[in-house]
C-alpha cells in the first residue's frame, strides 16, 4: 500500500507541466508553426534567420557540407560581427538606448553604456588594437573580470577580424599560458584586477607570470580596475586608457568572410589538454542571435535582460555578448559574487533595474534554495516574465523552486542544453509554446534535429536512454579545434561515423512522450558548478607533484555543484606518508597548476588504485567509494582486493 502510494507520487511529480501563459502564448516570437517550416525546409529557415543579421555580402549559398563533417555556412557572406551588435542599432536610431547596466560589485559603483557609447569604445579599441601591431587574423587573449572593457574587448578584436580567445579570470597562470602558447596570440588584454568577494582581486600578476612559461606575447594591454599595485614592464606592457582612451572614435568595420574565425574558447575534454574550440562569424552570430530571441521570447524594446555567467565561459560569449548585443537588447553585467555584499544582491539588482528575462545555473539556484525564500522576497522581481536555466541538468525541486521563489509562479523556465562545441542552444522549451516539465530540456528547438540514440547509433524508444546526437549540421557549430582537425573528426564524428552524427558526449532518456532528459556526461569530463572540468587534467595536474606517484580523478555527485572533484592519490615511496599536511599541499597545487574551480573537495591517499587487466583504472568503482555506495561489481579487476585495501585505508585515515 505504503509502495504504491510513494509510485503515486513520484508519477504525480514527474507529472508537473507548466502551460505558458496565455498573454506570452499569444504574442510568441517562436510559434509551434516554426517546427514545421524548419522541418520543411532547414536551410530555408535557416536562411530565414540570417537575415536578422545585416551583411555587406549576401551568401550564395547556406549550407557547404561537401567536406563533412568541415561546415561553411553562409557561404560567400560578408558581415563584420561588431557592426552587428553595435553600430546597426546606433544607425537604426538606438543610439541613446542603455546597452550595458554595469554594476560593479562595490556598493554603487555602476556605470551605464548607450550603444553609441559602446560604437565610440570599440571603435576606439580597435584602432588602439591596430596600433599595437594587431592584424586581421592574429589571436588576442583576453583574460578580464566582469567589466565594460571585457566586452568592448571582444568587440573590438571581433571588429578587426582577429579572433580573441578569453581565459576564464579563474583559471591559473599555468593555464592561461597553455592557451596563449597553444593559439599563439599576440596580445593579452587584462587589468589590474577586479572585485571578488569584496575585495579587490589580482589579475595581471598571472599574465606576467604566464609570460615567464611562453614567449608568444608581445603586448600586454591593461585596464585599470581596482588601483592596486602592478609590476610594469615597459617594453611589453601599456596602459588602456593611455592607448585607448587617446584613439580616435572614428573606425570603419571591414566586412569579413562569413567563416572568418571569430574566436576561441578552451574546453575540457576527455585528454588533460583542452581543446581550442574554433566558432567563425556568420553562422555563429545566426545561431546567438535567433535562439536569444526564440528561446527567450525577447522584445528588444520592452525587455531588460541578465545572463549571470562570466564572459570566460560560452555562455557570457554567446548570451551576454553576440546573441543579445546582436538583438539590440538592454541588459545588466554585473561584476561580483551573488552574496556580496550581502546573500540578496542578485535579487536587488533585478528590482532595481527591473529585469524581465533572467537567465542563471543550477548551480546557483540550489545555493539560494539552501538559504531560503526569505531573502529573495524581500525584493520586489514582478518584473521578471522568463527564467532559464544552462550549464548542467536542473533537478526538478530546484526548477520548481526557480520558477516559485523568483519567478512568482508566472514565468516559464527555459531548460536550456547547449555546449562550447554547439555555440547556441540546441534544447530548450518554448515559453510560449511548451507545457514545461521541471528537469526536462524538452526537444530541440526549431532548426535543430537531435536524438537519443543506442551504442550503434539507432534511436532509441521513448522510455529509455542512450547517447544524445545532433544529426545535421547547423549554424553555430563548431569548425574544427584549433590547429586539430584529427582531434576534431575523432572527438565529435567518429563515434556515429556511419549515421553522420554529431556525438555530444551526454546521457539522456527519453520519456513516455519522447522529451529529452540530460543526464550528463558519458566520458571523462565533470561538471562542478556548470563549469566543465577533465578528469585526466586534474590527474595529469596531481602527478606532477613530485611526491605523486598515481591518481585518479572522479566526478562524486553533490548536494551544491552538481559533482564535486574527488581525487585518490599513490604517495611515491620516498614520499612516506606524506605527513599531515600533504593533502593541504595537494590541493594547493591543483589550484596553482589549473585554478581554483579545479580544486578537488576531498583527496584520498590510497595504496592502490582499481585497474583492469589491461591497465585501465576502473573510475566507477572510484565513484562508489567517492559517494558512499556499496563499490558495484570487482570481477574484471585485476586484483579483486584492491577495492578492500582502498576501503581499509580511507577508513583507517578519517
Ligand atoms: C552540460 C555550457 C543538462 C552538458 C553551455 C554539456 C547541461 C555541458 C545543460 C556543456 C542542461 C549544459 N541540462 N546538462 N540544460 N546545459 N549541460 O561546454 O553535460 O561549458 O555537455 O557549455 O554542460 O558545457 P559547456
């Protein structure tokens, strides 16, 4: 009785649907009708979408997939992507419109930008840009905190055709001179640093640190944010407002190729080196700009939007810089933590700017959930009318929370699945279209064919699970990885070689209606707090200190972050014990050799670790010990005592 009743409810749970409301439904951007003419016709629609852009050159043709699985979209395009997110609005009458509410996280340090002052900024960045020896092609490395500059940054790089690669402001010296050394770029922009937690956070010293481990740069251009002290090389380094604020305002945007490189973003994936994933301009900037107006259902004139991330990861490149600039929206940027000065700022922030469409990860969204409604309902959020949700799957509990706490029971939540690789969303509910289930993504928006799909590649029936693909080309993919075609064809296209499938490297189900649930990743990569960590880097990280002979990383679930980093680690010999403070010392290092969101939440110091015969260290068994399970089956190991010695020894040590 008691079993039955607990079914009842858990079908009753996942039976939760959430209709649009009915004024959005009616007054809809993406109408149902739009799966049916992308369905019709994808390259039609797709051309469609182009047009929002404004191109010098119009394509000759939309999709070039001769040389599959290498995209041209657009071909024979010409568009200069910063005149598409800025001086199209200045021209079209928008000038005086608010781009940028940029609040800092000092108490009142805000600082707002119309689009004509963003037009004068990236024009005069780029002609600073330009002065410093940059040239159409060359990489320029951009490693900021979240301030107006950053951005201008990016645009003025996007400007002059050089692609930018932007390093997370997290990530190490050590890391940030792999990536300058792997793309080769020119210049860094950075800046003294920037405000954290509330207080000022260094940044320069990392470049100058990244530039002892690699020759590759020739200018440093720096902002000044906080004030604080810098060492100052004068044959490399010049300030911004020395070389940029002199600039001269006037810069006339050069049209590129439609598959000019418009940047790189470094991701993890399954090998300790990232990889480079290479986005181009025209099918790039129709993906941002279509999915930020179809997913969120924008109304460029009326709504005030915020995306939370940072622009170090995709998320800020395609849904804070390219797709809402594109759109010619008003949004906020904001520079700090969520809790400072106090645990409601974000709250606050949408009062008083009256934001409508919001846009946040799980992540965050469980840490608001543990410190209760009280804080968030002392604001006034009646403005809000759309919540998404990106970065790692959205628990049911905490999409009802979301959508109750802060979304006042009336906005949509737009689950929204996506990657580096994919560039714009690919899955994603309709606000004014679909009955939303809490934790599901739903199905592939209008223009996007996904599936989930068996070990040879077949679709799987609704009810059960298998790996999710993208089965055609679109805009926003990815061309290649930076300098690895080998790498690129490997990763993503030779799993379903025969089906043509793009393999994305997640688990999802489909359920009795055939909507897609993500599950998460099938390979080596974690995801701590939306941000995507790989297991070998951290292992390849721990190794290299001296008194490490063997680790082995896995991704534990976690109540915060989804998945916490667990490491196990074999001391060498002469190491002994290690002493007490070898895991302190451990962890240090990891936060030096990567950065700190790579710091492992526990690190164990075993005798052995699981192997099969054939060498392969058996991470499930690992994940068992790491998430107090019974360890699952020990038969293809091989020494089946190992499990036992790991067991005896973490016990021995806590
Ligand atoms: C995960 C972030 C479930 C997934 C845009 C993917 C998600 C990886 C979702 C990409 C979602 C992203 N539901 N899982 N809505 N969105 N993921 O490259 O595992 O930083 O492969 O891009 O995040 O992470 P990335």
């Amino acid at each position: 009785m008691s079993d039955t009743a607990e079914t009842l409810e858990n079908l009753l749970k996942e039976d939760r649907r959430f209709e649009p409301p009915a004024d959005l439904a009616s007054n809809a951007n993406l109408t149902a009708e739009a799966y049916d003419a992308a369905e019709k016709d994808r390259e039609a629609f797709w051309a469609e979408q182009a047009e929002r852009l404004t191109w010098d050159t119009k394509w000759d043709r939309v999709l070039d997939w001769d040389n599959a699985p290498f995209a041209k979209w657009f071909t024979g395009g010409k568009l200069n992507a910063a005149y598409n997110c800025v001086d199209r609005h200045v021209e079209a009458g928008k000038g005086d419109k608010v781009a940028i509410h940029w609040v800092g996280e000092p108490e009142g340090d805000t600082r707002d930008l119309t689009y004509a002052d963003l037009q004068r900024e990236v024009s005069k960045a780029a002609n600073a840009l330009t002065e410093l020896g940059v040239e159409t092609g060359d990489r320029v490395a951009i490693y900021m905190p979240m301030i107006p500059e950053a951005i201008v940054a990016m645009l003025a790089c996007a400007r002059i055709g050089a692609p930018h690669t932007v390093v997370f402001g997290g990530f190490s010296a050590d890391a940030l001179a792999s990536r300058l050394d792997d793309c080769q770029a020119k210049v860094v922009i950075t800046s003294d640093g920037g405000y954290r937690r509330g207080s000022a956070s260094a940044l320069k010293p990392a470049v100058d640190e990244a530039r002892t481990k690699t020759d590759v740069v020739r200018k440093v251009l720096v902002v000044r944010r906080t004030g604080q002290d810098v060492a100052w090389d004068d044959d490399v380094d010049v300030w911004w407002h020395d070389v940029v604020d002199s600039a001269s305002e006037e810069h006339t945007p050069e049209a590129f190729d439609a598959e000019h490189p418009l940047y790189v973003m470094y991701t993890s994936g399954t090998t300790g080196k990232p990889k480079g994933i290479l986005h181009t301009t025209g099918g790039y900037l129709v993906g941002c700009s279509y999915t930020h107006w179809g997913v969120f259902d924008l109304k460029p004139d009326t709504d005030v939007y915020w995306c939370s991330a940072d622009i170090g990861w995709v998320t800020g490149h395609s849904y804070i810089v390219y797709g809402p600039l594109a759109n010619g929206v008003t949004q906020v940027l904001y520079e700090g933590t969520p809790d400072t000065p106090e645990r409601g700022r974000w709250w606050q922030i949408i009062e008083k700017y009256g934001v409508t469409i919001f846009y946040t990860a799980p992540t965050a969204i469980r840490s608001f959930m543990k410190q209760g409604h009280e804080i968030p309902d002392r604001s006034d959020m009646s403005s809000l009318r759309i919540l998404g949700s990106v970065g790692e799957p959205i628990n049911p509990e905490a999409y009802v929370w979301y959508r109750h706490v802060i979304g006042g029971d009336r906005t949509p939540v737009v689950d929204t699945w996506w990657q580096t690789e994919t560039g714009s969303i690919m899955i994603s509910p309709l606000p004014g279209v679909t009955h939303g289930k809490p934790g599901s993504a739903m199905k592939a928006i209008p223009g996007i064919t996904t599936d989930v799909v068996d070990d040879e590649g077949n679709s799987v029936p609704n009810g059960s699970g298998g790996y999710l693909v993208v089965t055609s080309p679109w805009p926003s993919m990815l061309r290649t990885i930076w300098g690895d075609d080998d790498r690129y064809v490997d990763t993503y296209w030779s799993r379903f070689k025969k089906q043509g499938y793009y393999f994305a490297g997640d688990g999802a189900k489909k359920d009795s209606d055939g909507d897609v649930w993500v599950l998460g990743r099938v390979d080596d990569v974690m995801n701590v707090s939306g941000h995507r960590l790989s297991t070998t880097e951290i292992e390849s990280a721990l190794v290299s200190h001296p008194k490490v002979a063997e680790a082995a990383v896995v991704g534990a679930k976690d109540e915060d972050t989804g998945q916490a980093v667990c490491a196990f680690v074999i001391l060498r010999e002469e190491a002994g014990d290690g002493g007490p403070e070898i895991v302190q010392e451990l962890r240090q290092h990891v936060r030096k050799e990567i950065g700190p969101i790579a710091t492992p939440r526990q690190i164990m110091i075993v005798p052995e670790l699981p192997k099969t015969r054939s060498g392969k260290i058996m991470r499930r068994l690992l994940r068992d010990v790491a998430e107090h399970r019974e360890v699952g089956d020990v038969t293809t190991l091989a020494d089946s005592s190992v499990m036992e010695l790991i067991s005896e020894g973490i016990d021995k040590g806590a």
